[in-house]
C-alpha cells in the first residue's frame, strides 16, 4: 500500500518555499499506513517521528511526498529503546547485558501477570492472601532449611533491608577481608553505613579467626555478617571463619551469598548455596535472583520464620517489595524447566556431559554463546 498524496504533500514547484509544502501533523498521522504503528507503539512515539520528519521538510532534506516512508523507516520496532542483543563477551551473567536471561516459562509468566491477577487476593474465599505467596512457597520448597522467604528488588536491598531491621542504630561485625566493592563504584562499607548501622570490621586483607570475631561481640552487636567475595579470590597466607563456627557467638549471623545458588552443586563445589549455609547455623541468608538463579531481578531473603517476619513488617520492606511481575517470573524460574543460565554453565552441562571422546579423536568444544 503506498502513502496517501493529499494536496498539500505535493512537491512543491521548483524555486518555492518548501516550507510552504510541510504537511499538517493530524494528516500524516491520518494516513493508513500509520494507523498500525498508533496502536502498537502508541501515539506520542509515532507523533515524534512525524515531527522530526517535518523538521527534516523544512530543512530541505525530505520532499513532503515522501513524510510518512520517512516515519515509517524512523519508527522502532517496539514501545521500548531497549533492544536484544547477542551476549558474545564469553561473561554468562553480564550486568550491562542484564544479568540472566530468562526462560520461556517465566516469560509466558510476565505475560500471564501483566493484567489483573490473584498476587494478594484469594478467589476461594474473596479475601485478601499474602502477598507472592505462590512464589514464596516455591522458594522454600527448593531450599528445606529455610522456614520462610521473602523477595526484595535486588540483591543490595536485601542486605540493606537486613541492616535496617537489625542493626540499625548498632554494630555489624565483619571480616575486612569481606568489604567488597559490588559494581559501579557501590561498595559495601558504605551501604550498610548508609542504614544507620556502625561497622566492626574484624581481622586482617587475608586472615580472620575465631577470636576476632569473639572478642568484637558485644552488647551492640545487631549481628555478624559474612559476605562472598565472588569477584575476587586470595590465596596463599588466608584463613576464614566458617559459618558454623559462629554460630556460637549468641548473635544472629547473616550470610550473603551474592550468587543465588540454592543448593549444593558438584560443579560448583566452592560456591556457596543457601540450602547449605541456612543448614550450617545462619540465620538469615541473602542472595540475588538474576544470577545462578537464572530469574528477574531481585534480592532473595531465606531464614528463620521469626527473623524474616522481623524484615518483612519493617516500614523499608514496603518500598523494597517486589511487583506481580517479578513474581510471576521468579516463581515460573523455580518451578519451571531449565533457565538459560543454567544450559549455559557447568550447573546444565556437568549434568548432560557426553562420554570421553576417544584418545585417536579428540573431541573440541565450542563456547556457547547467547
């Protein structure tokens, strides 16, 4: 179908105002070809394009004749800028790339969520439900150590959320082998000193025993925090306290995890998971749910049921809290079939190894790529 030739899109006459020949916006957004790209993209995108279109008019660079193929070339394929793009960096969870793709399952969840939905509503009983409570019984099913959930936007709001609620106003003891730098310049000192809470830091870059733990407990003590240092390792002269160690020093003891791995993997047999920790002695475990996880956005809270209802009616966990969105995915990444995140690290591929190839034929592999 080619665009309408109202009288005012003629060409205008050789030695004339081209200006004069700018058609009106209500006639070009009037024109058939448009009318599609309103209701997909909606008016404003679409009422851009035609005004830069004119703009180009006026300068001399389009004929008027030709306003609506220029708005059709200008206009983008969908309402939003962001665009997909081949993960080629060799980084599975890349955070400029957004971190985990997600599955079908939890896209055809988005989908599902994206009107109105039950997320705090029962349909039995025509009461008001706990909110995500699908999600959250999902969560504590794939990890039996933790007695209640609860999901925040990221993973720092996890952690941010912990201190308030339990440290605010008191101490955090860490190991300074654990102050991390978490991206973008964010390090974690000065989160947590955000909260109102005060830092103990404990031990040396490279050494932290028992008794430096101990001997920094006290009477404002709100908790001992261990963090896992996934961007970085030490070796040589180290030692760490593990988390059963400290179990011991009458503080609750909160471990962030970072990776969001709920149970032990042979593949990944230094990774801390949740299911793990939780069993050792911690009581509160924090971790992020687009990284090993495979699923959206979000800061996964695991523990004791006293301590996360502790979190969960803090006045922080309101503007913290999660959309039916998130939850929708999150709940479909746990329940559903394999993440992409996990056909592409060794969680899918030490699970589906074929056997050895022969020593006269060795075999190659390529690097998976997005």
């Amino acid at each position: 179908m080619q665009p309408s030739a109202a009288p005012d899109q003629a060409v205008a006459p050789a030695g004339a105002d081209v200006r004069r020949g700018v058609p009106r916006t209500d006639v070009v957004l009037g024109d058939p070809l448009l009318s599609g790209c309103i209701d997909r993209l909606g008016r404003d995108i679409v009422k851009s394009a035609v005004s830069r279109a004119q703009q180009r008019v006026r300068d001399g660079q389009l004929q008027p004749a030709d306003v609506v193929r220029a708005v059709l070339a200008d206009l983008p394929s969908g309402a939003t800028r962001l665009r997909r793009v081949i993960n080629a960096t060799g980084v599975v969870l890349h955070t400029n790339l957004g971190r985990a793709p997600l599955s079908q399952a939890a896209v055809e969840a988005l989908v599902a969520a994206s009107g109105t939905t039950d997320v705090e509503f029962d349909l039995a009983t025509g009461a008001r439900a706990r909110r995500g409570r699908h999600t959250l019984d999902a969560l504590t099913a794939a990890v039996p150590h933790a007695q209640a959930a609860l999901l925040v936007n990221n993973g720092a709001a996890a952690l941010v959320l912990a201190a308030t609620a339990l440290a605010q106003d008191r101490e955090i003891v860490v190991s300074r082998g654990e102050l991390v730098e978490i991206g973008d310049g964010f390090r974690l000192p000065d989160l947590l000193a955000s909260t109102g809470a005060r830092l103990r830091e404990v031990g040396t870059t490279n050494r932290t025993v028992l008794a430096d733990y101990a001997d920094a407990v006290g009477p404002r003590t709100g908790f001992v925090l261990k963090v896992h240092p996934s961007n970085f390792v030490v070796r040589g002269f180290t030692s760490a306290v593990q988390v059963g160690e400290l179990r011991g020093l009458g503080v609750p003891v909160v471990v962030d995890i970072g990776s969001g791995l709920l149970r032990p993997h042979p593949a990944l047999p230094d990774e801390p998971d949740a299911e793990s920790v939780l069993a050792d002695g911690a009581d509160l475990v924090t971790a992020s749910g687009d990284k090993l996880l495979g699923g959206p956005q979000a800061g996964l809270l695991l523990g004791s049921t006293e301590m996360v209802e502790r979190l969960r009616r803090h006045p922080l966990a309101r503007a913290l809290r999660v959309d039916k969105l998130t939850l929708a995915a999150m709940e479909a990444t746990l329940t559903g079939p394999a993440t992409p995140t996990g056909q592409r690290t060794p969680l899918f591929r030490r699970e589906t190894a074929a056997p050895p190839p022969s020593p006269a034929r060795p075999a190659t592999e390529a690097a998976p790529v997005e």
